[in-house]
C-alpha cells in the first residue's frame, strides 16, 4: 500500500483481468459453430466452456505462492501471453484434443493474471482508495464476459469463431503489453527460501475463513444465473434467445453493486455492509422464484440480488490484503480465495440444478438462503480472526 495511489498501474491490472474473462466467455457465444465445424457432442462442448477454470480450483493456492516469488508484472504479463498464445491455438485447431489441451493451458495463464492483478492493485493503491480500487477489480468478471458474449458473436458473424478467437488473442497480448510498458519492474527482494508448506502454515486463519465464505457466495450467484434462462422458459413461456438476454442484462447488475461497495465502503461497518447486503439478497431471492410470480417482478428482484451479490464480491477482494498479515501472504490469499471461489462455480450449478429437477424451483431460494448466511456468517468470522490475531500472537 503506498501514501499515493498509481492508477495508471491499477487500470492496466484491471484491463488484463477483463481480457482474461474474455477468454472465460470466449467459447459460449461461438459454441453452435465450433460444434457444427469440429462436430462436438454436448459434452465435449460443456467442457470446452468450463475447463478454463479448472486450474483455479486445483491449484490457486499454489499459483499465490508462485505468484509471491516470481513478481506481480512477471506473472501478469506471462499469464496474459499464454492465454493469448492458447487463443491462437484454439483458432488452428482442426481437432477436439488439441482444443482441451489449449484450454486447460489457458486456464493456468488466467490464474496467474486473477491472482496476481488484485495482488498489485492492493499494492499500489492509497489506504483511502483501496476500497474503491478493489470495488472496481470485483467487476472484472462480469464486464469481461458481457463484453465476450457481445463481441464473440458479432465479430463471429462475419468473420467466424476463428476469427473471434484471433481478435480475442489479440486483446488479452495487447493487454499484457499495457501491463509491461506501465507496471514498474518487480522489486528485488531478499530470496524468500519458504516453501509451499511453510507458506501453508503461516496462512492466517482469517484467510482461509474468507475464501470458504467466498465459496458459497460464487455458487449462489452462478447458480441464480444459470437456472435464471430455464426458468424463464419452462415456467413463464420465453423463447430462449429472450431469455438469455434478460440474463445477460441481470448478470450486469453485479458490476453496478460492486461499484457501489466503493461508494459506501468508508461510510458504514463491513458487518453491517455484509448483512445488509445478505438478507437483501435473500429477500430478492424469495421474490424472484415466488409461485405465479410475473416477468414484472422476477427480473428486477433477480437484478437486485445480483446487485447485493456484487457488494458482496467487491467486499470480499477488498478484504484479502486487510486480513493477510503479511504483504508476502496477499498473493496466496488470492490465490486461496480465487481457487475456493472456483470450486463454488465448478459445482454450484449442476449440484442445484440437479436438486431443483427434484424438488421443483421453490428450492432455489431456500438454497440460495442457506450459502447466503453462509457467507455472512463465515465473512464476520474472517474479520473476527483477523482482530483476535495479535491477542493470539
């Protein structure tokens, strides 16, 4: 943290994160024409989706170690030109193997860039800035994707999903270049002869409280998104194409309420922050899968829980550096909460949706609840543990 905040090094952190989520969303909005040129099943196509995020739910502890030893700029720019690099691969692919295999490599690329961009942002951002800096990294996700599904699909129609995964390559390099020409060289420091064990071992209590909370929350809201199309279908009549644009337009209320943390961030307590923003999400919830529920109400609840769950996940970014003790320990912090977060994304849909297609849709929200108060509940605890540790020190 430094006295005076470099938004020219934060902004280039933030585009790398956005063009990363890019290549998240790549695949989605071009997936009826790699299935139709490569003659993909469902399956395989489901796969191509997801894998990107494989990485993060297996190794993103182990990606904030790396990150901590090798440089924030180092990692940020190597992750950006490995994505790119797979990018281009995938746009020369003639067959399915080498398309895995190019996602799964993308995936370790992205992980790099989530873990350490937050890392830096909270490095170079004023004490009275660090909220709002942290705020504005908590949308990346969701502007990257919006701008895939936009782009992927316009830039498809006249040029081909090839051509979109040429044009996304291109991003995400021309981004890792921002990031070299604006990011000060790493720091050399005295070699840190820890290793993955110790790092482990001196992880504060507090860190791992937050990313188990963050895990239920990226479950909650994915699983909103996701049932939120099919429900739109099956209970209210939407042609799909209407129905995924109502989501698309809902998922952009998470930007908005992590904007919003960054506003009121220094004004009241994390605790009241956290549970307000909680039960309002659950109140939202409850509005939005009701019996005989109209569009008129489902879709500005469904906004309004995605807003709450946006102050949530902007709350949760700008805690990681608060509750590390040691600047050393950010980097793994983020990594820890991005790899739990991805494990909450990896499983939060298909485990709801296989519980909604036996209990019916009422279940959503009672689910939705119970990873909601999770959340606050396992949130209060991290900042607990965090205040307690010097007394326990």
């Amino acid at each position: 943290m430094t006295e005076k905040s470099d938004w020219r090094v934060i902004l280039s952190a933030f585009i790398i994160g956005v063009a990363g989520a890019v290549q998240v969303g790549r695949v989605a909005p071009v997936a009826p024409f790699i299935q139709q040129n490569l003659q993909l099943d469902l399956l395989t196509l489901g796969w191509l989706v997801s894998l990107i995020t494989l990485a993060s739910a297996l190794f993103g502890l182990l990606a904030g170690y790396w990150v901590a030893r090798a440089g924030l700029r180092a990692s940020m720019v190597i992750g950006g030109l490995v994505m790119g690099g797979c990018a281009i691969v995938s746009a020369l692919a003639a067959t399915v193997p080498v398309l895995i295999i190019a996602r799964v490599v993308e995936g370790l690329g992205y992980l790099v860039v989530v873990v350490a961009a937050p890392t830096l942002i909270a490095k170079e951002a004023a004490e009275k800035d660090t909220p709002f800096a942290l705020a504005l990294w908590g949308t990346f996700f969701t502007l990257g994707l919006s701008i895939a599904a936009f782009a992927g699909g316009t830039i498809s129609e006249i040029f081909g999903w090839r051509g979109w995964f040429f044009a996304s390559a291109g991003l995400v390099v021309i981004a890792a270049f921002a990031v070299l020409v604006s990011t000060p060289k790493d720091e050399t420091q005295a070699q840190d002869e820890s290793d993955v064990w110790n790092t482990l071992s001196r992880m504060p209590r507090a860190s791992w409280l937050l990313g188990a909370a963050f895990l239920g929350l990226t479950l909650l809201a994915l699983s909103i998104l996701s049932l939120l199309p099919t429900f739109l279908v099956q209970e209210h009549g939407f042609a799909p194409s209407a129905a995924g644009g109502v989501t698309g337009s809902v998922a952009l209320a998470s930007i908005a309420g992590s904007l919003c943390y960054g506003v009121v961030a220094n004004r009241f307590s994390e605790t009241l922050i956290a549970l307000v923003a909680s039960f309002a999400l659950i109140a939202a919830t409850f509005s939005t899968f009701a019996d005989g529920a109209p569009p008129s109400q489902i879709i500005p609840f469904a906004a309004l829980a995605i807003f709450m769950s946006g102050i949530l996940v902007a709350q949760t970014f700008t805690a990681v550096p608060r509750i590390a003790d040691t600047p050393r320990l950010i980097g793994p912090s983020n990594g820890l909460v991005a790899q739990l977060g991805s494990v909450g994304a990896l499983t939060g849909p298909p485990m709801i949706g296989a519980l909604v297609s036996a209990t019916g849709w009422n279940t959503v929200p009672v689910i939705v609840a119970g990873f909601t108060l999770s959340f606050a509940f396992l949130y209060v605890l991290a900042l607990k543990a965090h205040s307690a540790a010097p007394l326990e020190g």
